[in-house]
C-alpha cells in the first residue's frame, strides 16, 4: 500500500513538471496555431541559462526567474525575425518545418559552445528530502509543484480576467472576428508565443538540478509535451494540467508495477487512444483542423 | 534546363570524388582511426585522439618502424553509427590509403565496420566490449579492451567473494553491454546463493529514476548494481539514489565510471564500487612511465581510452616491425598472437580469438569524486 | 509552358538516356569502394527522401515518422535472410507488403488529422517502434541489432559486389523516378496537388480528400521500405536507430535543399547533402547548424527549395532582358 501511495506521489510530482512544459505548448498550439517543434530546444536554453548563472554564483533562486527573462528576450526575436516571416508564408506546413529546423539549430549552437558533456545546476534544494507520513519527495521537486500550481494558477486567472488575456482567448476562438474587433492579432500571437516559450524556459531552469542539463535534454521534454497536450486537448490549459498529472501518474504506475522497458511507448499509446475516441483530447473544444 | 544543373551535379560530384585524399608520403605507415568524433560518445573520441597521437610522437621519436619509417594517424568520424563507420572505414581505405584501422568504442558500429574490413585490411578493435565481435572468428581482427565477460567476471567475483550481499536489485539501460552484464551477473549470483530481487530495464531516453528506485527500495536490497556507460545520465541516476536515501552498499558495471561521469554527480557517487583494467592512479610499475609522461604532456591524467589507443598503436607497430611488413596481414596476425608484449597494464597476450589478456584487474571505490583502488586482483 | 506534345516526349527520353550514361559512366569510371558504395548508400537514401516527398510535395503533410517504414524495410529484409532464411528478393517483397498494409492501418488512424497531428503521431509511432526493436530482441535481435547475414543476392546480382550495388540501388532509383513522374501526370497525380493545394477546395469539387491521403500514404510507404532493405548490403547491420527520426531529418533536409515540387529535388538534395561534408569536413555540429539555418532560410524565404530560387532566378535574368519600358 505505501507502495501505492509513494508511487501515485511520484506521479503527481512527475505531473507537475509535465504541466509547465504543457501548458507553454498548448498556448502556442492554441493561440498562435503552430506547432512549436522548438518548444524543447527553449526548454534547453532555461536550463542552460540558469546553469550560467549559478555557475558565477547567482543564488538558484535569483537565477531562475533571469533564466526565464533571458529565454523571453530569445523567444521574441525568434518569432519577430523568423515564425512571422514562415507563419505567414506560402506553405501551410512551414511553421513545422521552421520550428524543427530551429530546435536542431540549437542543439547544434549547445554542443559547439558548452560541448556534449551534462553539467550540473546547483539547487539549494538539490540534496534534500523530505519525508512526509513515510513518503519520500525530494525538496526541489516540492518546488517544482509548487511553481507548477503557482503558474497554471496566475495565468488561468490573468487569461480570464485581464484585458490582454480575455483578448489571447478571443483570438484563440477566433482570429478574424477578434481581428474586426481591433484587438491587434499579430501582437497578442507574439505575446502567447513568448509566454509559451517562457513557460518552457522556466520548466528547464527547474528541472535542471534534477536531470543535470545535456543539449538534447529537449528532445524528452518535446514528446511530453506533445503527448500530454494531444491528451488534454490542444489549445486547453486546464487540459494542460489534467493531462499532465494523468500522464504522470499514468508513467509512474506503470513503470513501477507493469514493466520499465515498455513505459516509453505507453505515452504513445495514450495518444493513439485519444486520437482514437476522443480526438478533442481529454477538455479540449471539437475541432481538428488548423489553418 | 533542370537536367542541365542536374548533369552539372553530377559531373563536378566525380572531379571532387576523383581528386580527394593527397598522395600519401612513401614513407609513413599510415593508421586508420575510425572513432566518434560527433554525437553522445565524442568525448571518447577525442580521448582516443589524444592516446593516438600520443603513442605516435614517441614511436616516432624513438625513430620509426621498418627502417626509420614514421607512423602517421589518420582519423574519420564514425558518427557513432553503423553507417557513419562503415563509411569512416571504407574512406580510410581507399582515400586515406591506411594499413591497418583501430579505433571503435561502440560495439554496433565495430560489427559493421568488421563486415568491411574482414578479409580485406588487419582490424585492431581498441575498446568495444561485445563479445560478438571477437567471436566471429576473423583472423585478422583483435580486440585491446577486456570483453564484457570477461570484465564482468573479474569483478562479480569480488561481490560475491568479499562484499557478500544478501540479496542484490540490479538496474541498467537497455544496451547490449548491459544484458551481457545481467547475463553474467546472474550467473554469478545464482553459484553463490544470492537472490536478484529486481531487475529493472530502461530505455536511453529516461532521465527519471524515481519510480524505478521506489520499487527497488520496496524490496530492500543488500546491494544495488547499476548498469549505465551513459556519464550524463548515469550522474542523474545517482544523484536521484542519493536523494532517495541510498543503498547499503552500491556498485556500477565495471569500465564505465569517468571524470566525465563524476564530475556532474557533484559527490552523489561517492561510496560506489567499481572495477577497471587500469587505473591511472595507481598503475604498477609498468604503468608508471606512461602515466608519467602522459601527464606531463597533457596536464591530465589518461583514462582508459586513452590507454587502450596507445597499447593499440603500439602494438600495431611493434607487430608490423617485428613481421617486417606492413601488409602481409597473415604474418603480422601470427606475430601478435604469439607474441608477448609489454605494455602499461603488464605483460599483455592473445587469444585464438584475438582477445587480449592483460595480468591485472583493478576494484575501485569512488571516494571524494574520485576513482580510489581497493584491491588489485589477478585477472586470468 | 507548353510545348508540343511530341518534342516533350524527346526531351524526357533524352533525359533518360542521359542519366542511364551517367549512372554506367559513373559505375565503370569509378572502382573505389568507398566512392562506389557511397554513391550506392546515397542512392538508396535518396529513395527515402522520395518517398518522404510524395507525402510533403505531394499532399502536404510532413511525415516525420516515415522512417517507421524505412525500418520495416531493413528489419523485414534482415529478418527475412538473417532469421528466416528467406532469399533477399523474398525478405523484401514480404518487407513491401507488411510497409503497405502498416500504412493502410496507420493511414486510417492518423490521416483523419491535418498539419502537426498527423506529424507529431507519426513521430510518437517510430518511437514505439524503437522501443519495440529493443526490446524485443528474439526477433529484432535487440540492441545490438542483427549482423552476420549471408551473401545478399538479388536474383543473379551479387549486392556485395561494390559495382553491382551501385548498379542496383541507381536503377532502382530511377525506375522510381520515372514511375512517380508518371503517376504525378496521372489523374490521381492531380487529386493530390488539388488536395495539396486547397483540401476544402478539392473536396467541393468532388475529390474524396481522404482517400487521396491514404492512397498517397500507402504509395510512400512500400519506396521508403524498399530504401530500407537497399541499405542493408552496406553496413551489413541492422539495429533499432533505423527508427530513429533523424533520418527522416536528414531526408526532409534533402527535400527542401533540392525543392519538394521536383520529382528529381530529393535526388539533388541527397547529393549535394552527401557531398558537402566530404568536401568540406566539416565538424558535424557545425554542419548540421548551417543545414538547420540554410532550412530555416529557405522556409522564410523560398519555401519551393533550390529548385524555386532557381525558377525565381532565371525570371529575374529573363525580366532583366526585356525591354520594357513600363518597368
């Protein structure tokens, strides 16, 4: 039974990191209608930026947040200079191909500056763990829960009640009515597209001290974040995060009670179902076809 | 006009492929290194580089083989793929003009590389550990670097004879190494009464131990064993081990653990036994001399990458200069395996396989993110 | 532009002698294994690359999990031979079939989506599929993968004979060019640049989209298959990153280097991606940076590839001799 429990928690906290991945994807995905095939490449750089910075001495904490300002600065000029310019293109299919192209780029630019080698972040939360009622979770991914609750929250709230986020919902509904509407479309795709940038910049920062960061450290964090927002439904932050934890928890259960070297495909096969019965995803609105 | 610029491809496509590779100067023996130089295992590439070359300035400084002549490296990137070396290789023969290809750390790509070379060109494999690839039974391949087996069976034999788990849960990503590793581990367990409680395999893209390490912990081993060449990854396992609470006693397959495994563990592997068929901290009297120089050269100490280059360089030429040939790959096969030779690991000698068997085996302990020994023991 | 039907058809059969006298010249001229081979290896890559375009340049999907069926190839043949002790031409056949029917299960599942569902499932796919390889190692011989095959003939063709593979895997090729070329001209050819261009168009005019889409797919699937096998002669290795979506990279990049509405633009990008680094000895990071760029370039810029740049080109030059005084 403690088996059980220790194992569902592992899940929730494995969840919690998923959702933050998730949820910058599914604002791309939803608001701008691209899918970001680089989303695992700014994860990268939020690692690899925080690891600059507690590399000189910044404290963890003040690092993170730099981390996520550096990857904003990176994410506007990549969508001022080059998704403008392909969005908006000839082929409909040039966003994938544009994006996929930049996340191989990035890598590429990691290995040639830092090498190909992991190297750690320090986390003064790095070496802890706490022990809750015989249950192991180890400090740093408290925090991550806790930033993950923290961020769904704010920007749940920010998308419903604020002017700015009631116009990202509007263009994700409807691009050309919000457009008659004066709401200034190009300007709030920009805006979702570094929010979800940022989103995956912040994950990378705060799953850098767990995993060490490596340049293809995007790589893993892509098809999660795909998986988890095809199963919650594309363009649903709510659907981000129940996604997320089902994905989560899903992994857990599985990897600790079925068997380890079939869990890699278990995530596909969620998807495959979803596609299947329920295309929408899990709370996401019935509708497939992106233009 | 599409044909046009297609025929123009093609037709500069064969003046570029017919005027590559330089005309090689008469005089220099050529080597082959096929190694990776891109992709996961790069840093091993540029060990054996260093080795390589390493190795080359002193035969050459102590003046040549074949009456004076210089050896010379050459080196293709193998990408770290079947393909990326079977390509390496066959450049290496036709435009790089080589006698003999070394190099290989991966076991896939070696495969492939000696369906190339068999028959064709004398192939010493530096590291790779499978033992499929001294099996086949080429008489011109050989093999520097202990097998898998055979580094399996030095150390299982100090678990089970002097760190006597009871019960042992075993962990490792899922690699061909790796089952050998299991295979042999079982065995080895099974003769001494010792239960495997957990064996636990995961794929290369997992970078989350946590639930693996829960289920381990559920069935409370004397002895966690984990099977992991992959340095970034490995250093996460450990790390996520270390914050689980850790094992009683803890061990990692033997002839994986480098610097550049340990440093990102930042301590976490501390405590964790190991095994090696060399150590550069402590190598005997035969080593010192290369450790020495090496040293001074490089600022650094060699792994064991670098090792098994220089012993296959060296033995490369001391073969090729005592058949008095470069090319007779009959009679410099023969020479090496009846030969003797002395190299920094001891007195090393071939089997009929090619195997090369060095007089020592070494159990290691991580202790302050560094590689201590323990034990020396005879290897067979 | 068109010209008369019957000069056409000269044109194209000069052509085609053209490239027959290449690809002899090149086979004779050149005894050097490793240019031979090479060239061969390229061939069979360049396979893949058009397969990979029926679908890009041909529906307008990217399938980034078509090296599922490239695998399917390799591991049917290696199997075939290897396990079963099949002859090739049999092991490979088998392989065609099993890519054709996997892409109609598939097809039916995925094609219902458009843009990047149908990308990132097709993806997930070829990562199950690796997953499966390795794990499944009576069959697939695990990670290590499956070597030590027997001579590997095709029919009377010896394709350990360096010469003879080049040979073979360069007709094949251009049977399958001529073969595409005819289909692009056929009615079905026009359902699929209608469904490419304009899917709710093509459907308002009568095309059944979906089932052009999974005609399509099932077109691809038995090319990229058939590249698989071809490849197994040159390492003599078969092994689960057969799966591995960097190959369909490297073959997307090909398609786009060389231009997606040429039938013969994967061929040129296999080239030229092929040759580049031989030339230029590159460090591979550095090189697949300015692959990544020239891509990212090209997409903002010129989305036909090469082959567009080309066309855009020759019209400036054409303009700049008008005279054309309204300009």
């Amino acid at each position: 039974m403690e088996l059980l429990v220790q194992t569902l928690v592992n899940g929730l906290v494995l969840g919690a990191g998923y959702a933050i991945i998730a949820v910058g994807l599914t604002l791309i995905f939803g608001i701008v209608g691209i899918a970001n095939f680089a989303h695992g490449a700014f994860f990268a750089m939020g690692g690899y930026a925080c690891y600059l910075l507690t590399v000189r001495g910044v404290n963890y904490f003040v690092a993170v947040p730099i981390s996520v300002l550096i990857v904003v600065v990176i994410g506007l000029v990549t969508e001022l200079i080059i998704i403008r310019r392909s969005l908006y293109g000839e082929s409909h299919h040039g966003s994938l191909i544009v994006t996929f192209a930049l996340g191989q780029a990035v890598i590429a630019a990691l290995i040639l500056i830092f090498g190909p080698d992991p190297l750690p972040v320090a986390s003064p939360l790095g070496q802890s763990t706490l022990r809750l009622l015989g249950i192991f979770v180890t400090a740093q991914r408290v925090f991550i829960l806790a930033c993950s609750i923290l961020v769904l929250g704010v920007l749940g709230l920010w998308l419903g009640l604020s002017v700015k986020g009631q116009q990202v919902v509007a263009v994700a509904q409807n691009p050309r009515g919000a457009l008659y509407s004066g709401i200034n479309v190009p300007w709030i795709r920009t805006l979702a597209f570094v929010l979800g940038v940022a989103a995956a910049g912040l994950a990378g920062a705060l799953l850098g001290p767990i995993s060490t960061i490596y340049p293809t450290m995007g790589y893993g964090a892509l098809i999660v974040g795909f998986t988890v927002v095809i199963l919650g439904g594309m363009g649903s932050i709510p659907g981000a995060m129940f996604g997320a934890l089902l994905m989560g928890v899903a992994n857990a259960l599985f990897e600790t009670f079925v068997s380890v070297s079939w869990t890699p495909a278990l995530g596909w096969v969620l998807v495959i179902a979803t596609l299947l019965f329920r295309p929408q995803g899990l709370l996401g609105r019935a509708q497939l076809h992106r233009h | 006009m599409k044909m046009t610029r297609l025929l123009g491809t093609i037709v500069s496509t064969m003046l570029v492929l017919a005027c590559a590779g330089p005309a090689p100067a008469a005089d220099t023996v050529r080597i082959g290194l096929a190694v990776p130089l891109t992709g996961a295992a790069a840093t091993y590439g540029q060990d054996m580089q260093r080795g390589a070359d390493f190795a080359a300035e002193l035969i050459n400084a102590r003046g040549g083989i074949l009456g004076g002549r210089k050896i010379e490296n050459v080196y293709e990137d193998d990408k770290g793929s079947p393909q990326g070396g079977v390509a390496a290789v066959q450049k290496l023969i036709s435009v790089g003009r080589v006698k003999v290809i070394t190099g290989g750390t991966n076991s896939s790509v070696v495969l492939a590389e000696s369906s190339v070379t068999k028959g064709r060109i004398l192939h010493v494999n530096a590291a790779a550990q499978a033992d499929a690839i001294t099996e086949q039974g080429n008489p011109w391949l050989f093999q520097i670097n202990n097998t898998v087996s055979l580094n399996s069976r030095a150390f299982n034999a100090y678990i089970v004879g002097v760190l006597k788990p009871k019960t042992v849960a075993y962990m490792g990503e899922n690699t061909e190494f790796n089952k050998t590793v299991l295979e042999n581990l079982k065995e080895s367990l099974k003769a001494a009464n010792i239960e495997l409680v957990n064996v636990s395999i995961y794929d290369s893209e997992t970078n989350d131990f946590t639930s693996i390490l829960t289920k381990i912990k559920a069935s409370n081993p004397d002895l966690l064993y984990v099977s992991d060449a992959y340095p970034s990854r490995a250093a996460q396992l450990w790390k996520q081990v270390r914050q689980l609470g850790g094992f009683r006693t803890e061990a990692m397959s033997p002839g994986v653990i480098t610097p550049g495994m340990l440093k990102p563990a930042e301590g976490a592997m501390d405590g964790i036994y190991t095994g090696e068929i060399f150590m550069a901290s402590d190598p005997g009297p035969e080593g010192k001399d290369f450790i020495e120089s090496y040293q001074k050269k490089f600022n650094v100490q060699p792994g064991k990458g670098e090792l098994v280059i220089f012993e296959a360089i060296n033995l490369i030429a001391a073969a090729m200069d005592k058949a008095g040939t470069d090319s007779d790959y009959d009679k410099i096969s023969k020479v090496l395996r009846e030969g003797a030779w002395q190299t920094p690991r001891g007195q090393l000698k071939f089997d009929e396989k090619g195997r090369a068997h060095a007089p020592y085996f070494y159990i290691q302990r991580v202790k302050d993110g560094k590689l201590v020994q323990v034990e020396r023991t005879k290897a067979n | 532009m068109w010209e008369k039907g019957s000069r056409r058809v000269v044109r194209e059969v000069m052509y085609l002698a053209a490239a027959v006298v290449v690809i002899m010249a090149f086979g004779l001229v050149f005894s050097d294994p490793f240019v031979v081979t090479l060239a061969g290896y390229t061939c069979a890559f360049a396979l893949f690359a058009l397969s990979v375009n029926i679908i890009l340049g041909g529906i307008g999907e990217v399938p980034l999990g078509q090296c599922l069926f490239f695998g399917i190839g390799s591991y049917g043949a290696a199997i075939g031979i290897g396990k079963l002790g099949l002859s090739f031409e049999i092991a490979l056949l088998g392989a065609l079939v099993i890519s054709v029917i996997g892409a109609a299960v598939i097809g039916a599942i995925t094609l219902r989506l458009t843009g990047a569902y149908f990308s990132i499932v097709s993806w997930g796919l070829t990562g199950v599929a690796m997953v499966a390889a390795t794990n499944l190692e009576p069959i697939t011989g695990g990670p290590l993968g499956l070597f030590g095959f027997p001579q590997i003939t095709l029919g009377p063709l010896q394709l350990g004979n360096q010469q003879t593979y080049f040979f073979v895997t360069a007709t094949t090729l251009l049977v399958s060019i001529l073969f595409l070329v005819a289909v692009r001209r056929s009615p079905f050819g026009a359902a699929m640049e209608s469904v490419r261009q304009n899917q709710h168009l093509a459907q308002s005019v009568g095309v059944d989209v979906t089932r052009v889409r999974l005609k399509a797919f099932m077109l691809s699937a038995p090319f990229a298959a058939l590249a698989g096998a071809l490849t197994v002669p040159y390492a003599q290795i078969v092994t689960p990153e057969v799966f591995s979506v960097g190959n369909t990279v490297d073959s997307l990049l090909m398609v786009l280097l060389g231009g997606s509405q040429l039938i013969v633009g994967p061929v040129i990008g296999a080239a030229i991606f092929t040759l580049i680094p031989q030339v230029l000895d590159l460090d591979p990071n550095v090189r697949i940076l300015v692959f990544s760029a020239i891509i990212i370039l090209i997409m903002m810029f010129a989305p036909g590839g090469l082959h567009q740049l080309g066309v855009r080109l020759r019209e400036r030059l054409g303009r700049a001799r008008d005279v054309d005084p309204t300009r």
